[in-house]
C-alpha cells in the first residue's frame, strides 16, 4: 500500500471512531431521556396493581405493562430504575423492599409490617394504634384525641365516632372485659379494610356499601331524633308554667331517643367489624382504596412519597381530594354537633346553675335548722343527764326503803310467830282447863 493509501486508511478510521463516538453520545441521552420520560410516566401512574399478564420479563426485570407518552410500550424495565425512581422516599416502618414491584404487593408489605406492630402490643395500645389516643394536655387541661389508623381511615363522621368510641378508656374504666373486646373489634375493622384491596366484585362492593349507608344513615335518623326529643326536654325546662308530668314524660322520652342512638352505633360497629369492605368496585376504585389505605398508615414525608409513587400522583392526588372532602363534611358534622352540644350545656347549665342556688338556700335552712337541732340535742341531753341522776337517788332511796320494809316484815313475821306461839299456848290451857272443868262437872254429877 502506498503512502497515500496509508494516509486514506488513517483518515477513515479516524471518521469512523468519531461517527462511533457522537453514536454513542446520541444513544446514551437518547437512554437517558427515555428513562427519564417512562420516570415521568412512572409517578403519573404509579408501578402495575399486580404483575401485568403475559409478560415475561425473566428474572433480571420488573414487568411494567405501561404506555408511555401515549404510544411506546414498555413491557418491562431494570430494577435500577426503579431503585432511582423510589430514591429518597422512606418508610422502613411498613417497606418490604427498597422498591414495589406491583402495587398490590405493596399494600402485602404493608399489611406484614403493620401486623406485626400489633402482635406484641397488649390491648391497650392496639387499641391505640388502630383507634387513637385520648391524653390530657397539662397546658390546657383538655383530654386530646390523637387519631389512629382507623380514625384517619373513617370515610364518614358515624365511623369516626364508632371508633373513638371503640377508643375512649372510660368504656373499659367501668367494665375492665371491654379492653379485649374493643382490641378484636378493631383488629377485625382493620382486617376488612385491608381485604378489600385484594378483591374486585362490583356486586359484593355495593352490597356491602349499602348495608353501611343504611347503618350510617339509621345513625343520622336516630341522631336527629335524640335531638329533637332534647330540644323538647329542654323547652319545657324553660317555661315557667311547665307541667312537671309533661317534663317528666320529655326527659324519659330524651333518654329513650338517647339509648336508642346508642343501639345504631352498636349496630354500625358490628357492620364495620363484621361486613365491612371486602371488595372493591373495579380497578379504579381498587386504585383509590389503596391508596387510602397505604397513605393513612403513617404522616411522615417520605412515607408519603413513597405511596404516591406507588399508586402513581394521579391516583393519590384522587384519593386525597376524596379524604379531604370526607374531612370537610366530618368537620361540619362536628362543628354542628358542637353548636348543639354547646347549646345544650347552657340549657343544662342555666338548669344546674339554678338547681343549685335553690339547693344552697335550701343547705342553708337545713344548716339553721341543725344548729338549733343541736342546740336542743344539748339541753335534752343534759336534761337527760340530771333525771338519770335523779332516778339513781330514787333508785337507791328505793333500795334503802326496801331493806327498811324487809327488817320490818321480819320483824313483824318474828312478832306474828311469838303471838301465834301465846296463842297456842293460851288454846293449850283453855282445853286443860275445858278438860279439867268436865271432870269436875262429872264428879259432882257421881256425888
């Protein structure tokens, strides 16, 4: 080869390493920007609710199923990405692996993670974990309800209250059996939240949420009833001319209405821990339930990520707008009942308030009245004591008499027996004599 073609070859192979290098830096940001594109997708809709069917992305991949800007498939991808994805996010607390494969194993992690918590606690503080806790603020010296994970989880205001109820110490202050009782109730609760992430049947799931809406809505009827039966209690409290049977009649009334709200809520808690919610709707709402329940198990930021990278921002953005205005209409549920309780305890108040002042004036005439009962109890009592001493002088006069009288009558009966001895004595001579004066007679009668 000449010098010439030796120069060409030079020339040639230099181009062609420089085409090779350019390639390679196109392919590398061309890698990149699709990694960071099916990233994007990735937290739109989070990893696959379970493992996606006829993919077989063997062993060194992770099955995806996805679509990404639309219309590039992906069918699987590295576990490095997402490792990167899910990079920064915590949640050691509930976290089985570094990242979710499927969403559904997620939500299985999560379930091992949280049942065993609860194994090692008494009954107590699962009941606090899954319920809440009511602890006094030495600041304010109010009782503070810091929710669970049920209570964060409660759809409606009723089901927030049949967990706080299931929560508050002072039901098993009064029957110590009740901690147990109350721990399995919402241990079972938590159970069927949990099974409904596991089911889609569109049948059971509106089975099972009407037979709740109707407990519910038996709650809100009862409720309003016992309202209104107190509205009338408390307006007969009021007036001043009012029949005391008819105010009776009212506050037996208001206590009836009052057990019988009671009763639903037994009821709505026995539908919660025994129907509950053990299927979901379709996928979407499979989507939302999971996210629900991955997102209330822990309020940490990077607990937090980590769910909404799990189910994708589109579904835990939803999940958080339904929350939220489930909140909303709790809080004007609450706010409402506090409006009506404060109302009531004015009208109990102003009760009270006047019970008392009456009960005051009437302490204070009882308390003349035992002062003079006492000052009367003083005479009596030494009244008492100078005729005990009197009846003891007359008592010893008595005894001193007594003894006077028996030496007399003995005396007496000492005299008697000396007469009667006289007398016998004289009778003794009168029949000598009687004897002696017939033999005389009959001694002149012979002469």
């Amino acid at each position: 080869m000449g010098t010439l073609g030796k120069i060409l070859l030079f020339v040639n192979f230099v181009a062609f390493g420089g085409l090779m290098y350019f390639a390679t830096n196109a392919w590398a940001a061309r890698q990149a920007a699709s990694a960071n594109a099916l990233k994007h997708q990735l937290a739109i809709v989070g990893v696959p609710v379970v493992a996606p069917p006829g993919i077989d992305a063997g062993s060194d991949n992770v099955a995806l199923g996805t679509v990404v800007s639309g219309f590039y498939p992906v069918d699987s991808v590295r576990p490095k990405l997402l490792e990167d994805l899910f990079t920064g996010t915590s949640g050691e607390e509930f976290a089985g692996t570094p990242f979710p494969r499927t969403q559904v194993e997620a939500v299985e992690a999560a379930k091992r993670k949280a049942d065993a918590k609860l194994s090692g606690l008494p009954p107590v503080e699962q009941i606090a974990t899954l319920g809440g806790r009511y602890t006094a603020d030495p600041a304010t010296k109010r009782v503070v309800f810091t929710p669970g994970w049920l209570a964060n989880m409660a759809e409606t205001y009723a089901e927030r209250a049949v967990v706080r109820k299931l929560a508050d110490p002072t039901a098993w202050e009064r029957q110590p059996d009740k901690k147990e009782a109350n721990a399995k109730t919402l241990l079972a609760m938590f159970e069927r939240r949990f099974d409904a992430l596991n089911k889609v049947d569109a049948k059971q799931a509106d089975a099972e949420a009407a037979a709740i809406k109707g407990a519910t809505d038996t709650v809100r009827t009862a409720n309003d009833e016992a309202k209104r039966k107190y509205a009338a209690y408390t307006a007969l409290i009021a007036a001043p001319d009012a029949d005391p049977a008819a105010t009776t009649t009212a506050a037996t009334a208001a206590a009836a209405a009052l057990d019988k709200l009671n009763e639903t809520y037994a009821g709505l808690q026995a539908v919660l821990a025994t129907v509950g919610t053990t299927a979901s709707r379709d996928e979407g709402d499979r989507r939302k339930r999971i996210a629900h329940t991955l997102m209330n198990l822990a309020e940490n930021a990077g607990w937090q990520k980590r769910v909404a990278l799990t189910v994708g921002l589109r579904t835990y953005l939803a999940a958080l707008s339904d929350q939220a205005n489930r909140f909303q209409k709790m809080a004007g549920s609450a706010e409402q009942q506090i409006i009506l309780d404060q109302a009531r305890f004015a009208d109990e108040y102003d009760l009270l308030k006047n019970l008392a002042i009456g009960q005051s004036l009437l302490l204070r005439s009882q308390v003349a009245v035992r002062g003079d009962l006492q000052v009367q109890r003083s005479k009596d009592a030494e009244a008492v004591t100078q005729r005990q001493l009197l009846l003891e002088d007359r008592r010893a006069t008595l005894a001193a008499s007594q003894e006077r009288v028996a030496a007399q009558l003995a005396a007496q009966g000492e005299t008697e027996r000396r007469l009667f001895d006289v007398q016998k004595a004289v009778g003794d001579t009168l029949r000598k004599s009687f004897d002696l004066e017939a033999d005389l007679a009959a001694a002149e009668v012979n002469k």
